[in-house]
C-alpha cells in the first residue's frame, strides 16, 4: 500500500490481514484486506475498483474513508442474504453468473485490445474511404414517410408527371398524418450506395427520384439546398478512427472466440419459456 492508503486506514482504524481460508470470495495471499466483516474480506481491490470508477482519487481522503464505508455496509447486507439462502435462489444465482460473465468480458477484451495495435496506414486507408462515400456535397433534406415503397413511388411519379407540385403533395401529407421532417445536412457517406447516386444527381429543389428506406419506413426525399463539403483533417477524426478500429477488432476476436466454441443444445427455446407454454394451453 501507498503511504497515502495507510493513512486512511489508520484513519479509520483498520489492519489489514488474511481472510478465512476457504470462504466464498475468498483473496489471493498477496491481495490486502482491509477488514473483514463477519468473517468475508473487504480488499484493497474493491476499494480501488469503485474509487474509480466514482472518480475519487487517492488524495481524496474524506470519500476514501467514504466509499470504504459503504463497502462494508453492502457486505453487511449480502452476509445476511447468503445467511437466509437468497443466493441459491435461481434468479438471483442468474443475475451473480451476469454480472460475472460481464465483468470478465469486458476485461478480457480490454486486455485483448491493448496488445493490438491500429496502423497508421489503417486509419488512412479508413480516412480516404470515408472521403470517396462523402463526395464533395452536402445536402439540406426534407423528407415525407410513407408507410410502403409502392405509396412512396406513386407520390414521387405525382411529382414528375405533374399531376401535383411538391406544395400541395406535402400538404396532403401532413394533412394524412404522415410524417413530414427536415433532418438537416447530410452526405452521400449517411445514405445507402444506391440512392447516394440519385442524390448525387439532384440540385436544390429538387426530388430524388427514389425513395430512401431506413427502419422507420419510406422517404420521399426533396433537396432543399446544397453547399459544399466542409472536410475535416485526418488529425482531426485520428482518434475516432482509431477508436473505431479499435472496436471492429474487438468485434472481430469475439466472433473467432464464438466461431471456435463448443455450444450445445441443452433445451429447446420454447421449453424454456414456462409461462408462454402455460398460456398457450389455456387457450
């Protein structure tokens, strides 16, 4: 322990030493216990964990002794659970495997992904490609959902045959209900391939003359006005590329790790859903 953390301990009275061998939780002989508490050890680890992750720093002495205090509350409390038996309740032993499974998770891949490395030439070859999607335009959009293509498409040939201007068809729309928003300035990167090429034809007041689908619906897409792309430098986005990279790899090791699994089967879906199976034959 530091300096720093004997005077906090001194401060509230605590000597460090082993925990009962054998128990639940039990610390590795080099992990400092800072006290027991009928018997289950409270850690330097534990301390330092939440310390962290509540942004409490090791000269904050006062919210040392603080988060310290609560620790040993909360292991007062889960004594007396585990004394009336809630931890073999199955619920509750699926929630403690949870946040196990989570906890080993996140630091697994942490550890992962400080011994891999994002290139320079990666983060340009990422940069460069961004700038090919983007194009040189930006576009100021309005747009009118539809609850399908066909509706969306026959709203568009309206428009290009005549038979209405662009006024009165987003009038009718508002007046059906039908969601009529401007979602600002976009680029060709935002939309799919396929209608990034229409929109790359279409100047200000203008249709696109197809629709965009996203998970809300169909847009009829009218360009309001365009302007050019203001680009940012590589320096500027560096760190998010890398970030992004960063996540791709950590995506990827999952994958291998669930690609190399042996998973088996041990009950159906449906048989493991009592309460659907009950209800389903009280109908």
């Amino acid at each position: 322990m530091t300096y720093k953390y004997l005077i906090i301990l001194a401060s509230v009275g605590l000597v460090a030493c082993g925990g009962p061998e054998g128990e639940s939780g039990d610390p590795d002989d080099d992990t400092v216990v800072l006290v027991e508490v009928d018997g289950t050890p409270v850690t330097l680890p534990m301390l330092e964990a939440v310390m962290e992750g509540r942004g409490v720093s090791e000269d904050d002495h006062e919210g040392m002794r603080e988060v310290l205090d609560e620790l040993i509350r909360m292991q007062v409390v889960a004594n007396a659970a585990r004394e009336e038996a809630l931890d073999e309740d199955p619920n509750i032993r699926a929630q403690l495997r949870l946040a196990e499974m989570q906890t080993l998770y996140r630091h697994y891949l942490e550890r992962a992904q400080s011994g891999q490395t994002v290139s320079e030439q990666d983060m340009r070859d990422v940069y460069d490609a961004q700038l090919q999607r983007s194009g040189d335009t930006q576009y100021r959009i309005e747009i009118i959902g539809y609850d399908d293509q066909a509706r969306a498409l026959r709203a568009i040939k309206r428009l290009q045959d005549g038979e209405v201007d662009y006024a009165a068809l987003r009038a009718e729309a508002e007046a059906s209900g039908l969601p009529v928003n401007q979602p600002g300035w976009i680029d060709r990167s935002q939309v799919p391939q396929d209608f990034a090429a229409s929109l790359a034809q279409a100047g200000a007041g203008e249709i696109v003359p197809q629709p965009l689908k996203d998970s809300r619906g169909w847009f009829l897409v009218r360009v309001e006005d365009t302007r050019d792309l203001q680009v940012p430098s590589f320096e500027q986005v560096r760190e998010g590329i890398a970030r992004s990279l960063r996540q791709q790899q950590g995506r990827a090791l999952v994958e291998s790790l669930y690609d190399q699994a042996e998973i088996t089967p041990m009950l159906p879906l449906e048989e493991a859903q009592p309460d659907a199976e009950t209800d389903a034959g009280q109908q």
